[in-house]
C-alpha cells in the first residue's frame, strides 16, 4: 500500500483503503481505473489516497489506531462537541470515556516501535479529525513518557477536548479562510478559558484533563496564552497537549496552507524546543515517530524517485527505499537502505 496524490492517479493503481463520509462508503476498497474518480475526489477534498499498484504490495502501513475506531472516534466527537453549547451531560462524556478508553487499550498494546502519524484530513471535518488527532497523538506520547494507563487516558480525555472552547467563539472568526486580525485573534485567543469553564460543569472529567484544555497554548518561553506561564509552570500534560496540537495542525491541510509532510512537521517542533515546547518530551518521542511514514512518495538527493518500504528501528530519518524511477525518469526496481548510505539524503516528500 502507498500514498499518492489524487492528482497523479493512474489506470493501474486500486483503492487500498475504502473512502467514508462519515459512515457511507463513497468508494470500496479494491475499486479499479481509479483515475475516473480524479475529478469528483478533488472536489471532495480527498487529495491523498492510499493505493495498491505494482510497486506497493508489499509495502506494509500499519495506522496507529484501528480504521473502525477512528470513524467511530470522529462520531462521538462531533456529538459531543456539537451539543456544547446547549451543555454536556455525564452521559455524552460516558460515551467519550468509552472512546478514550478503547483508542488507549490500542496504543498501548500496539508495540510498533516507530509510531506512523500520517494522517489525511478533509477540511470540512477539520474541528473533529483535528480533536481525535490530538486525543491520539498525546495518548501516543504519553505511552512513550511511560504513564500508567490510568493517566494515558486522563491524557486522552484532554486530548480530545482541548479545543472545546473553540464550539463557543464566533463562526465568522472561527472559520475565517484568511489570517485573523488581532482583534479577531484576541476573541480567539479565549477559546481555552470558555473551553476549561464549560468542562468545570462536568465532574466526572479529571481535573488534570481541564488542565489540559486550559493551558494547551502555553509555551515553554512563557510566549503562550492565556497566563503566559514558563517552563515547569504548564502541568506536563498541558505541555504534551502543546506538541500534539501543533503537530497535528501542522500536518493538516486547512484552508489557507497545504500540509507540511510528517518530517517538516516534527522538524518544526524539533527546532522550537526550549522556545515553544518542552526539549525533554521532544528529546524522548523523536526516536519513535517515523518521520517518512511507509507509503511515502519521495525524491533522494540522487534525483532518483521511491517509496518508503520500512523502518529501521531506532533511525527514524533513515528509512529503507524502493526505488521506482531513475534520475534521469526511467523506470526501475531496486532497493536502497538509507542506514548504509549516509551520504543520500530524501530531499523532497512528494505524498
Ligand atoms: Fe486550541
């Protein structure tokens, strides 16, 4: 299985993964002349699909949590956080808890070394992906930190919440397909404040779950809202929820700027530690991401065109290639392991 641009689907490549709008199947897995669809997918906003073609079969993408979970995760966010502003009841956070709870026994379990992040998100659904995406990634770090399972979850829950508030500011604001203005963005910037009071209602959610909702914007320089707290001031599991949030709204596509790939992505987070983030969290993770997900389309500084075949455990800029075209636009078959050719380097991620 490998991931291609709707814009280069050719005759031969076949649907890997079905495609949903929300519980309705739009187009089954294995349908074939996927290029027929190019059109329509666009106008869907489906710009990536996962394929099977001559060059991917063997190529193995394991996702983080199961495909089921992730559509059934999305259902439940959207009830909850549609229903916001009439107010939650212990019941529509019952029901979240349940989510929480399986996406967690799935994670932990999953003992993948290197965590595949790579996901697709249809701007439409941008507030509900982007909410599961961070419950997921900060149960994923929290796994890595080492947190027993009764914290991950806490960790989860305010994942998955952080942005609550933002169901209570303006749609004109909240949906604006340009930059904000300041006083745009001071509305904006009191989405965690509204989130954390509207959850204070509900006892049943951990205080530190709260906590996490309340301070994701903090930054470690102090640079962060709404207190502007420094370092070891943000509760740590405010400081998980600060890169999974921007980590996940980095690599989406949204509006007004197309999706950084994986590796830009984390590079990003890599290089604002000690500014931004928190270096001792960012120092554990890195080694357990994979920063070219299996399935990537990429171009080596050799000028030569792969995909991204596997991991090396403990290397995760280092990938193993299958390379299916030559520098000069042939097309080949060979295989190239990174780890032993340190002088090659991926210079562009193509999917
Ligand atoms: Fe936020």
């Amino acid at each position: 299985m490998r991931l291609v641009l709707t814009e280069d689907l050719t005759q031969e490549m076949k649907l890997a993964k079905a495609i949903y709008d929300n519980d309705n199947i739009l187009l089954n897995k294995g349908v074939k002349n996927l290029h027929q669809y190019k059109d329509r997918l666009l106008e869907l906003g489906i710009d990536y699909l996962y394929v099977e073609d001559k060059y991917s079969a063997d190529i193995e993408l394991k996702p983080v949590i199961k495909e089921k979970s992730r559509r059934q995760g999305k259902k439940v966010i959207k009830k909850t956080l549609d229903k916001i502003s009439e107010g939650l009841s212990q019941n529509d956070i019952k029901e979240l808890k349940g989510l929480v709870d399986e996406i967690s026994s799935q994670i932990i379990l999953n003992d993948e070394v290197l965590l595949n992040l790579h996901s697709l998100k249809r701007t439409s659904e941008y507030t509900y992906e982007h909410s599961l995406n961070v419950g997921v990634i900060s149960i994923a770090i929290a796994k890595i930190l080492g947190y027993s399972r009764n914290d991950i979850c806490k960790i989860g829950m305010g994942g998955m919440l952080h942005d609550t508030g933002k169901k209570l500011i303006p749609e004109k604001i909240l949906k604006k397909p340009a930059r904000l203005t300041d006083s745009e963005y001071d509305i904006m910037k009191n989405h965690p404040q509204l989130g954390f009071e509207e959850l204070q209602k509900l006892e049943t959610i951990s205080p530190l779950s709260r906590t996490m909702v309340f301070s994701h914007h903090e930054r470690w320089d102090g640079t962060g809202y709404p207190r502007g707290l420094k370092g070891e001031e943000t509760h740590v599991f405010a400081r998980i929820a600060a890169i999974a949030d921007v980590f996940d709204a980095l690599s989406s596509s949204r509006v007004y700027r197309d999706k950084m790939p994986v590796h830009k992505a984390l590079e990003y987070i890599m290089h604002h530690t000690e500014t931004l983030f928190d270096y001792q969290i960012v120092k554990k993770i890195l080694p357990k991401i994979s920063f070219y997900p299996n399935g990537s389309e990429v171009i080596l500084s050799t000028g030569e065109r792969g995909i991204v075949k596997a991991q090396n455990r403990g290397f995760p800029t280092r990938p193993i290639i299958r390379i299916i075209q030559s520098s000069t636009g042939k097309e080949k078959d060979a295989e190239l392991d990174l780890l032993k050719h340190m002088n090659i380097v991926i210079e562009e991620v193509i999917a």
